[in-house]
C-alpha cells in the first residue's frame, strides 16, 4: 500500500472506531439491546477510498445518487459490499439500481414502488424497500408527507416482489437539536401508529433516521439504521 493509502486506511479505522463507540453509547443510554446499523455514505469520496472503508470494517455502504451508486458497485464489485440506495430514485433508474442494492431508502410515490415491484419481478428478485418520509415539511426535501403513508399502505401491500421494511427520514439541516428531536420522533410516532393496521406483508420494523450532525439523537428517538457520511472521512480530503 502506498503511504498516502495507508494514511486514509488509518485515519478511516480511527474514524469508524470513533462513530461506533458514539453509535453504542447512544443504544446503551437509550437502553437498546443491540444497536443500530451504520450504512457508510460514500458520496464525497472516490471508490479507492470507499473500497479501503470496507478494509476498514464497513460492509454496509450508501449513495444519494443512483449514477454514482452504479460506478461505485461496480468497483468495489470484488468486494462483499451491501448497497443503500438513500437518494431519490426516478423510475427510468429502476432496472440498473436493483440489482446492486440491499435496500432502497428513498421510495416517495406509488407510481415508483409499481415500477419497482415490476422490475423486481422482471429481474426475478425481491426488492427491499423504505418508504422516505419528510416529516420536517420542509419544501426542498424530497419524501411523502406524514399523511400520505397510511393511505398508500393497502396498495403498496399487494405489489409482488416488493417488501416495505420500515421509514425513512432526513431532519431539517438547519432545525435546532430540540426541532430534530421532535422530527425523528414524529418518525417514529408515525410508525407506533401504522404498525397497529399494518397491511400483511408490510413491515415496518426499520427505521433509517440520523447523519453525521444527529445520529445520537436519532438513536435515542429509535433508529435502526444510520446514515454517515462525513464523520467518517473527517481528516481525509
Ligand atoms: C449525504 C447523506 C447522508 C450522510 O450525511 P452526513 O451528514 O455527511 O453524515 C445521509 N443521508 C442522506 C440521504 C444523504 O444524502
């Protein structure tokens, strides 16, 4: 290894250490059996510095962008990489996405869980899928708004090859700790309430909420999965 990669390799170790000693002493204060899963989002870096994260540790990796996602699969396809797919998917993406990812994070509409569902059939797979809430009710943010979920449950439900596992959400970037608190809490109120009608097939067990800024907070309030990104690459330019 050159010495600049061993740097990052090290720095990257150092890092992860870091977010996941964080990540435990939330579940522990929150009193959480096991704690939440850490999906590493890539998007600032290049491939030969996501590919030595996994050297590092982290196997579940994430992209907002389906092109980037795409490239950064393919290079790291040697690897035992699971992909996120957190940002918004349009539809005439669909095809080349599912079969690289583990999980979709940011299904928003009925008309892209049809497409996903047809194409998962098409590919004979099953996609799994979280439906993107945006409980901030900010304009700029992509995600259903809290009151369309439960009407779009019944016929997501009966989509073939389609599994919805839980919620996803991003906090407003400018609320303070106490508006983020409220958000993922909404987050998770939402689901304590669709849980107890929830359509068979329909799970609603995770729930992807917290970044780099408020994953602790996330945690408290019930998380099962996070999203950092840029904690982990602190130091690496
Ligand atoms: C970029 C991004 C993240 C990670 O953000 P950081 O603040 O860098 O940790 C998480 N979720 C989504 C949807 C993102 O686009």
């Amino acid at each position: 290894m050159a010495t600049q990669d061993a740097q990052i390799a090290s720095r990257l170790g150092e890092n992860l250490a870091a977010v996941r000693d964080r990540v435990a002493a939330a579940a522990a204060l929150a009193g959480l059996r096991q704690p939440p899963r850490i999906v590493g989002v890539t998007k600032y870096v290049e491939p030969a510095v996501a590919r030595l994260l996994v050297h590092a540790g982290l196997q579940e990796l994430g992209e907002s962008r389906p092109q980037e996602l795409w490239r950064k699969a393919e290079a790291l396809r040697d690897l035992p990489v699971s992909w996120h797919l957190i940002g918004h998917l349009q539809r005439n993406k669909v095809r080349r996405t599912l079969p690289l990812v583990a999980c979709i994070h940011s299904a928003d509409s009925l008309r892209l869980l049809e497409e996903i569902s047809r194409e998962a059939a098409a590919q004979d797979r099953t996609a799994q899928v979280l439906l993107e809430v945006n409980v901030s009710g900010d304009a700029t943010k992509t995600g259903l708004p809290p009151d369309a979920v439960e009407p779009l449950l019944p016929a997501a439900a009966q989509l073939p090859r389609l599994s919805i596992i839980g919620l996803m959400t991003m906090a407003s970037l400018e609320g303070s700790p106490d508006r983020t608190r409220r958000e993922f809490a909404g987050l998770r109120e939402l689901r304590d309430r669709l849980a107890v009608n929830c359509p068979p097939n329909v799970s609603l067990n995770e729930m992807s909420m917290g970044m780099s800024g408020d994953y602790e907070i996330a945690i408290e309030e019930g998380a099962t999965i996070v999203r950092i990104g840029s904690a982990l690459f602190e130091g690496i330019s």
